[in-house]
C-alpha cells in the first residue's frame, strides 16, 4: 500500500499513554489467551493438571482420519457458502438497485434471515428437513420429486447444512453488492445505455467497478464458512456418524470428550489454517484493488 | 456453679441444634432430562422433602450423552456444580477426577446399605463417592412379543437365530431392528451390550483392555459388536429415517409395533410405561445373543448415582449426606418404586421389587436369578472412548466397515486412557 505515510502522521498526533487502555484490553482478552492456548496445545490438559507433551496433540490430530475429514468438509463447507452466496448476491443486488417498484420491502424481506438467530434457525430447519414428514418433502412428494434424506444422508448432510447457511448468508452479500454497485458513478451506466445491452452494463461497468464489493463478500463468507460451528451443531451435530464434521465441531467435541489440550490444538490449527488461506487472498485482493 | 454453666452449656446445644433444624436449607440437584432420571430425582426430593420441611429441593436438568458428560465436568472444573448431582457410575465418573473434586462418603453409615459389588464402580483412590439412585439394568435387545406371537418366533440364543428372525420379520413387511441414530449415545448398544459375550469368549478382556494388552480390532470376540452394526445397515434392518429418528419417537414405534427388536438398556421401559402405558405389558427383553446357545447370558448395567461436589459445604452439606442416606435406604427405594415401574433389581439392601414388575424386567430377572449374567466393560474398566456413539453411527449408517470402526474405537480408547493418566499407555 503506498499510502503508508498519512497512518504514521496520525499515530504521532496522539500521546502513547492514550492507546494504554486499549492495549490493556486487547492484551489481557486476546494475547494473553492466545499464547496461553498456544502453551495448552503442548500439553495433557486435566484443567486441573497439565503435562507437557510436545507436538503430540497435532500428531493426533494430522493423522486421525476423522479429523482430517473434518478439515476436508471445512473447505467444502467454506468454497460452497461463498461461491453461492456472490453468485447469488450479485444478480438480486442488481435488481433490488434497478427502478423496482417494491424495492424497499424485498430489500427488507431478503435481509430478514440474517436477523434471525442461528440457532433458531438451524432448529427450524432441522424439522423442515425432517424425511417423511418435514415440509419440504412434504411438498416435493406431492410435486412426484423424490424426498431426499436431506440431514440423515451421509453423502447428502453437509450440503444441505451449506445451503440453510447460504439461505441465511445471502441478506448480508446482498447489502454489500447493494453499497458496491450505488457507489459506482451514474456517468459509467450512462455510457453502458449509450452500448444500449444491459450485459455490457454487468460485464463491464458493475462486475468490474463492484470488485471491491465481491472481495469483501467472498472473504467475509469464506472466513465465515472456515469457522462455522452454530449451523452444524444445531442442525446434525457433525452428524450422521462424521459425514459432516467440519474443524470447529471436531474441536468442540474433544472439548466435551475431556481432551482439553487435543482441543486447543485444534484451534491453534484452525487459527494457522484461516490465516495461511486469508492472508495471501486478502494480499491478491488489495493488490488487484490498486491495479484498479 | 458447675450446674449453671452445664445448664447454660445445654441450653445452648438444644438452642442451636433447634436452629440448625429450623434453617431453611436449599438444595439443588442436577439430573439428566430423561424423563426416568427426572422422576425418579422429584420422586426422592419430594418424599424428602415430606419429611424434612426445612429443606427444599430444586430439580435441575442438563442434557444426556456427551452433551451431558461436558456440562458436569465444566462446572466441576470451574466450581460451579450444583449441591447434588445424578451422573453415571463406572468409567464416565473416572473421567470426573472424583477424588479431587467430589466428597469422599466411605466413612458414611449409609454405605452399610449399599450392595457390595456396586462400590468399585463409585471409587477411586480407596474412596467411595455415590450411591446407587435407581435400578440396575439390562442391555440388550427390547422386543414386541406381539409380533413374536404373530410370525410364530421363538426369542434367539444365537445371533444365527437372530438373523433368521429378522429375515422373517423383513419378509413379514416390518422393520427387525429399531435405530435411533439421531440420538447417538442410542448406536452403541450392539456394541455395548454385547460384553457378556465377549467375557465368555475371552474371559479377563476387561483387565486385559485396561492395561493396553487387548484391542477392539484384533479381538475377534469384540470386534463382533461393530460387525453387527455394519450387518444391520446392510441387510437393511433399520426402519425408514432411521439416521434422524430419535429415542423417543423409537420408543413409540417399539410399542406401537412398527418396529419389532430395539437394541437398548431396560431404563427405556419406564418411559415407555409413562408415555405407552397399555403397550409396556408387550414389549419383553432377551440377552444379545452371541455365538453359543450354552453360553447365553445379558450384560448388565450398574445404576447411575448421586453425588456430592467439593463445592457444598456447611449446613448445605450435612443435608446433602443426610440425602444421600435417604437415597440409600429402603424408604429411598419405595419412594422410587411407587413412582418410577422399576426397570431391574435395586443395589440397596434389604429393598425388594413389587409384585408387578414389568415382563421384561422379569425377563431380565430370570438372567441374572440363573447368574447368566455379567456387568457392561464400563463397570470393570476406567476407559470408555467418548467417540464410541459417533463411530457406531458411521458404522451403523454405512460409511465405515467395521474393522476401520474398531481400529479407530482403539485410538480414542487410546486417547482416553492417555488423559487419564493410566499406566501401561505412554
């Protein structure tokens, strides 16, 4: 970033002591813990006791099958709910920017999901989801659709999970659009009229000029898909067997099971994992962004 | 002089024992939200409470299955466990560290009541911290007999039987065997239930187990639980949904006939006499058969117990232990029995089962008068692997085999042991 200098001049305008309040929070509930986790992932941990054990627990945890698969779903789980929600996002922000008469209220009506708790949701869903007697396939039954076994199928599980987080996702992308695509001048939709095709207004004026927008919304969703835990845990607890385990389950699990320090290096891996995949998209994007 | 000050001394000791009595005190008391742990806990708060109307005790209800065993051991870890809490006897309460967190009762009168051979599954360290809250249980196979009735089917001695049961049911057009894999902790009973089996075929397993010397996966005799898990999902044993079905819905096909074998421990029939009360008399229990028609015999489960945390002290205490006596005395027993239709043999002293137990508690009975019967893994061992409900599941919904179930049921065993600290696993 070349606009380092105007960060610095405001740095100095301020006192250091004035940044102690803030840095004592930060230091006491975030590093603090942190380096105590990455301390607590070396050991045994009773709670009561721990040993030190070195790299055991992310031996354990690199080669148990489950727990890999547990990783493998978190990526499948991450690339899904962000890939739908852009491709899905883009074309609704699109009509909900266009002269539409009821704008406003299918605005209201497309944001409401993401007002609703996730937990609630995941039960509602769960019931809806139910095989024989759930609505969805109540209705698909009597359509003549086959009825899937949306939760209890272990090929079928975490998809399902994907798209009831997609559902709720898709309110907040679509806001993000909404902003992106407002914020681009008028004058470059005047010139795309002048090419008279509403593609040439997609291809050419909002997808490039939105590019900051569809960043934003694959990185938030992505990092959103890497450590989602409420939707899974409500709708079939990693369930059926491991089919839909993701990282933050399995953690969660060897949490209950007692396996204290197991757990906390399964979040010191998630932690590695998040920033080794974000760090280098966030990079891409802020340069594709100067480029601009 | 001397008798004032002796006067003045006992005024005293009535004054304050009078107060001690007097005090309200408060207990609360966490049990698991079946509905048999629930009433059996109000059953003996309320009988309690009748006789001591100072005291009052609050019911408060956590989750089951591994939901469950976090709760405790979180708010034993942090201090926060209520005054009395109802958890499981044997390997689960290993997991809790007892003796640094729960109050040691073997110096306690009451223990005198308690059957001996229930003890080692409440100790640690030489120290005793529970007792016995309910009946013993068998595991094993709940079945209809109305439907046994119907095709003519003998109750099996040997998993040979068994299949050919099944296939005639199946053929009759009904589901043989009840899964309810949405609550997992249901999916381990084949595996579970089997260890009576698995002692007579090789006898001592569970010391053997314990000191890292024998494996699920290179133990023909255990490795059969999990074959049979993968054996039902193949033969297409389960009922439709079977993958979301939860306990208490299995329950009502149980009784209502749309299922006709329920691999499960006897408590289920409590609930099935409460919510079904004219199906209960149908439904009967038999051992899972093993290999040998000789030697067939249930595996038995130890009742769950009452104990005390560190964390109670004072007046709240000495009410608690003088519960916890309450709990284990022959009017603790009746005060569950006219509540709760007992599901097997009490392990108080003295107690009696009433006339009219349930056919398949008097199934499981005419096991364990015979002596065919022997205790689950979990009462003789510390280590029990917290995964074993989610393997059983994978196994039981088709996405593991067996072997692979057993071999990774070993690495958690593994785990398990290695956080308990045991000998023998570093």
């Amino acid at each position: 970033m070349k606009s380092n200098s105007r960060p610095r001049t405001i740095l100095r305008t301020y006192p250091y002591w004035f940044y102690l309040p803030a840095a004592l929070v930060f230091g006491v509930f975030f590093v603090v813990p942190t380096m105590l986790a990455f301390y607590f992932s070396l050991t045994r941990w009773t709670l009561f006791d721990a040993t030190f054990i070195g790299l055991d627990n992310y031996e354990r945890f690199l080669n148990d099958p489950q727990l890999m698969a547990g990783l493998r779903n978190t990526f499948i789980y991450a690339v899904i709910t962000s890939g739908l929600k852009v491709i899905i996002s883009l074309p609704l922000a699109m009509l909900l920017t266009s002269s539409l008469r009821l704008k406003g209220l299918l605005r209201g009506i497309i944001f409401f999901p993401v007002l609703v708790s996730t937990v609630a949701v995941g039960i509602t869903f769960a019931s809806l989801m139910q095989p024989s007697v759930g609505l969805i396939n109540t209705v698909l039954g009597a359509l003549g659709l086959p009825r899937p076994d949306w939760l209890g199928n272990p090929g079928l599980a975490l998809y399902s999970v994907a798209l009831v987080d997609v559902w709720k996702g898709i309110g907040i992308a679509t806001v993000i659009f909404i902003a992106g695509i407002l914020s681009i001048p008028l004058d470059f939709f005047e010139a795309a009229r002048l090419e008279g095709e509403t593609w040439v207004k997609f291809r050419y004026v909002i997808l490039p000029l939105a590019r900051n927008a569809t960043f934003t919304v694959i990185l938030l969703s992505f990092i959103g898909g890497l450590r989602t835990f409420d939707l899974i845990w409500t709708m079939t607890r990693g369930g059926p067997g491991f089919a839909s385990d993701v990282l933050t389950s399995v953690i969660y699990k060897q949490y209950q099971a007692g396996f204290y320090g197991l757990s906390v290096a399964g979040n010191v891996v998630l932690f590695i994992l998040v920033t080794i995949i974000v760090y280098p998209l966030m990079r891409f994007f802020n340069r594709a962004e100067l480029e601009l | 002089m001397i008798r004032k000050f002796l006067f003045l001394l006992l005024l005293l000791v009535l004054e304050t024992s009078v107060a001690a009595a007097q005090d309200a005190v408060t207990l609360t008391y966490l049990v698991d939200d079946t509905q048999n742990s629930q009433d059996t806990a109000q059953a003996l708060a309320d009988a309690y409470m009748a006789e001591h109307p100072n005291v009052t005790i609050t019911i408060e209800t956590r989750p089951g299955g591994t939901e469950g065993d976090n709760i405790v051991k979180t708010r034993l870890a942090t201090g926060d466990m209520t005054d009395i809490f109802f958890y499981n006897s044997g390997s689960l309460l290993q997991a809790l560290n007892p003796a640094q967190t729960l109050v040691d009762l073997s110096d306690q009168p009451f223990i005198e009541n308690i059957v001996e051979s229930f003890l080692p599954t409440v100790s640690q360290d030489g120290q005793i911290f529970g007792v016995p809250t309910g009946t013993a249980m068998g595991g094993g196979i709940l079945y209809n007999r109305n439907i046994y009735e119907e095709l003519g089917l003998s109750v099996p001695l040997t998993w040979a039987e068994f299949e050919a049961n099944n296939a005639a049911i199946l053929e009759a057009g009904i589901p043989p065997v009840l899964a309810t894999f949405g609550d997992t902790w249901t999916s381990q009973l084949f595996v579970l239930a089997d260890y009576y089996n698995v002692e007579q075929a090789v006898p001592g397993f569970a010391d053997a187990y314990t000191a890292n010397e024998a494996k699920y996966a290179t133990t023909p005799a255990a490795l059969a639980g999990f074959t049979y898990l993968q054996e039902g999902y193949e033969q297409g044993w389960w009922q439709p949904d079977y993958a979301t079905t939860r306990f208490e819905q299995g329950l009502a096909l149980l009784a209502n006939g749309e299922v006709a074998h329920y691999p499960m421990l006897t408590f289920a029939l409590s609930t099935i006499a409460a919510n079904f009360p004219d199906q209960v008399n149908d439904i009967g229990f038999f051992a899972q058969p093993g290999t040998d028609a000789e030697a067939n015999g249930a595996t038995i489960w130890m009742p769950a117990a009452t104990y005390i945390p560190q964390t109670t002290q004072g007046a709240k205490l000495e009410v608690a232990l003088d519960f916890l006596g309450f709990i284990a005395s022959v009017e603790g027993v009746d005060a569950i029995t006219a509540a709760v239709a007992p599901n097997g043999p009490y392990l108080i002293v003295g107690s009696t089962l009433p006339d009219t137990v349930l056919p398949a508690v008097q199934d499981l009975a005419a096991y364990i008068d015979s002596g065919n019967s022997y205790p689950a893994l979990e009462f003789l061992s510390p280590i029990k692997g917290p995964n074993l409900e989610q393997i059983c599941v994978a196994v039981g919904t088709g996405q593991m085999s067996a072997e692979e179930a057993a071999a990774s049921y070993d690495l958690d065993v593994e785990r398990q042991a290695q956080q308990l600290g045991l000998p023998g696993w570093d």
